[in-house]
C-alpha cells in the first residue's frame, strides 16, 4: 500500500484531482470508479478545473459510483446521481449516457444489484476505484461486519453512517435506511484504487485501515489485499500512524517518487 502524506487537505485533495486527470490524459477510455461525500467536492472542484486547463477530452470516460440511496425518487436532491451531476457531470461534460449509478428507485434491489454488476464486467472491469473512508471504517456502504469478498448488493446503514447524512435530509427520520452498493470484492477488481482522507476525525479509521488486523471490523482494511492500493492523507488524518515517519520519508510531502507498489 502507498501512503502520501501531504500537509494540508488542499493538497491532498490537488493531488488526488491530478492523479484522476492524469489518468485520463493517459488514457481517456478510462472506466472510472467514483465516489461521493464531503470529502470529494474539492476535488471535483479541483479535477474540472484541470481538465479545462489542459483540454483533456472526457467524452469516452466511463464511470460507475461505488453507491446510491435504495428508495428515493430519482430526481430527489439527495440522490447520489443529483450529486454527481450537479458536482462533476454537468460542469465537466461527462455524457450521461456514460455515467452509471444503481437506481434509486429500483423495484428489485437484488436484480438491480446483479444488472450493476454485470455493466462493470461488460465494461472491461474498473481501471482506477476512487473512495473515501467513513469513521467506522466503510468504503462505500459497505459497513462494518460487511463480507470482504461482498458484490454489489443491498446494505443497511448504520445509526452513526445515517447520522453523518442526515445534514442532506429533513433529519434523520427521513435520511434512508438502504443503499445499493459495491461489495468489497467488487471494489477489490479494480486495478488501481485510490483512498482520500482528510481530517482528524479520520484518523483512528485511517490507521486501522493501514496499520490494524484485517478485518470485517475495518472494511477499508480489505485495500491491504490489493496490490495498488494509493492512500492520500492530509496531516491530520495521518496523525494516529504508527509508522508514519516510515511514509513521509518514503514519499516526502507526499510525492510519490517510487514508481512500484509497496
């Protein structure tokens, strides 16, 4: 695993947004693995603007999202493809007809699940999987006690996941209780993945993640199997490593200056 540390969110953040535009230029029929949340914004914010200033096309970019709420209207606010389009499609130019989310009004969750499963492998698999962390260890909605070889599925969010989103609902009565998402394993085909985190109030899940058992207990953990798995850090989310001198020596400021995995 790869660990960056960068001194402030800003930069963790233009580093994130550089490696996805990056990877575009290099390869601009990317399939793309999206993610939502506060953590993203900034870097959307941060990717349209470089896409703009390089004239990188994004017309064969596919994407697929790591989830979406089961059992909103699909023109609610709050649905994850409001999110997306209002936050990056719109504003960047991704086609719709490109971008994918599970439904949020699907009558068959389990079918939609499969039906999601089955477009990623039509479309050659995910080259790079973007993720965030949430502060009980979940990627995605994959919450903890989640399966590490899960698919994408129908999941439960807990009490403190539902409590976090309540600020984009009328209160947490009203913020939805199931969401289709990919599975760990889904996650884990990816062929590159790339977790940001910001904030202290990540930290104790950030080190889990790196540097604690694998585990059910930590889903994030489950990036240890992979073998080009990138973490990018700000300072504070890197404060509870054991090892983070190791990292910041390894990869001083956060400059990735090896090219392998490790």
């Amino acid at each position: 695993m790869k660990v960056l540390i960068h001194n402030s969110a800003e930069l963790a953040q233009q580093a994130v947004a550089d490696i996805l535009s990056n990877r575009i230029a290099a390869s601009p029929a990317s399939v793309l693995g999206l993610a939502t949340g506060g953590t993203m914004e900034a870097v959307y914010d941060r990717l349209i603007l470089a896409l703009s200033e390089s004239g990188v096309p994004v017309e064969e970019v596919k994407t697929f999202n790591l989830d979406e709420y089961w059992g909103l209207a699909p023109d609610h606010p709050a649905t994850y493809r409001s999110y997306m389009n209002s936050r990056l499609f719109g504003r960047a130019g991704f086609p719709v007809g490109r971008t994918f989310l599970p439904a949020s009004d699907a009558a068959d969750p389990v079918a939609e699940s499969a039906a999601y499963e089955a477009k990623i492998r039509d479309a050659g698999g995910i080259d790079l999987q973007l993720l965030g962390i949430g502060q009980n260890g979940h990627i995605g909605f994959n919450e903890p006690t989640s399966s590490l070889a899960s698919r994408t599925r129908l999941k439960t969010l807990t009490e403190s996941t539902r409590m976090a989103n309540q600020q984009y609902f009328d209160g947490q009565e009203a913020t939805p209780k199931y969401a289709i998402t990919m599975g760990i394993g889904t996650i884990l085909d990816a062929r590159d993945c790339l977790l940001l985190a910001t904030g202290s109030n990540k930290a104790d899940a950030v080190r889990k993640m790196i540097e604690g058992p694998l585990g059910a207990h930590c889903p994030a953990s489950a990036l240890q199997l992979h073998p080009k798995a990138t973490v990018v850090l700000d300072a504070a989310a890197a404060t509870d490593l054991t090892l983070r001198e190791y990292y910041q020596y390894v990869h001083p400021d956060g400059i990735d200056v090896q090219p392998s995995h490790g």
